[in-house]
C-alpha cells in the first residue's frame, strides 16, 4: 500500500530478519498511522538528499526488536523512526549533516557507522548523534 509517492507500508515494515525467523512484522491499526507519519518524513529526507533511499529497517514488532537486539524503548517499536542508506548522496556521516542542516523536524538523526538512523516522533528534538559500537555495547555522542 503506498502511503507516500516513494514509500509503501510494505517496504517500511519489511524485514529480512523476520522472515528468516519467521516473525509476523505487521503492525496493528494504530501503528500505521505512525508509519504513515514516517513516511512523510522520510519524503522531506528524500527531498533533501535529491536521491533514492534504502531503507534498512523501519517499524519492528517487539519479537523482532528484540531479535535485532534494538533498544527497549525504540522509535522503532511505535513505527516512527527508519534507518537507510543512501549511497547515491554519500557517506551516513555526509547524510546526517546535511539533515542538521536542513528545515525537517525530526526527533533523532543518528549516524550510526554504515547507516543513518532518523526519527519522526513527536517529540521532535532535533538531536543529532554519533553511534559509538563497541564490546560492552553501543554508546552515544552528541553531534556529527
């Protein structure tokens, strides 16, 4: 079902790992209206990076959160946050800042080593972070 001009919910509820696993993915009735909120979003960041996206990972079920090992408290979880590619603009890191810069109201832009996390939830604090992977977990810095 398309719910943008580039975005449909089955590309933002797709998930290889849970169809390896055999998870059902679809989000009930109130989390589309989430995902619909994310796409929109999604549109302006397209917009502003004037290419294609790939996108990752976007609205997880709680099995599924839990099997990426994704934090208790995602964006993720209530269907407002995606995390994508998009190599025909650049590197994540060239990605995130030219988000910052930009006039979209996100909640979190995270560069988050070979992908961009972004999140439309209301809260919409604009906080920009670097994603810091290591052997007792990831940690979080401000700014880009």
């Amino acid at each position: 079902m398309n719910l943008t001009e580039h975005f449909t919910l089955e590309e933002l509820c797709f998930s290889s790992t849970a169809e390896r696993l055999g998870i059902d993915n679809t989000p009930p009735e109130d989390i589309v209206a989430n995902v619909n909120v994310l796409a929109r979003g999604l549109e302006q960041v397209r917009a502003v990076l004037g290419k294609p996206m790939h996108i990752d990972s976007g609205y997880r079920c709680v099995a599924l959160n839990s099997a990426v090992k994704g934090a208790q408290d995602s964006a993720h979880l209530r269907g407002f946050a995606a995390d994508f590619i998009c190599p025909e603009f650049g590197e994540p890191l060239s990605i995130v800042r030219a988000l910052s810069n930009s006039a979209i109201v996100f909640d979190q832009c995270i560069q988050e080593g070979t992908w961009v996390h972004i999140s439309f939830d209301p809260k919409a604090r604009k906080e920009i972070m670097t994603a810091h992977f290591g052997p007792n977990g990831t940690t979080y810095t401000m700014g880009a």
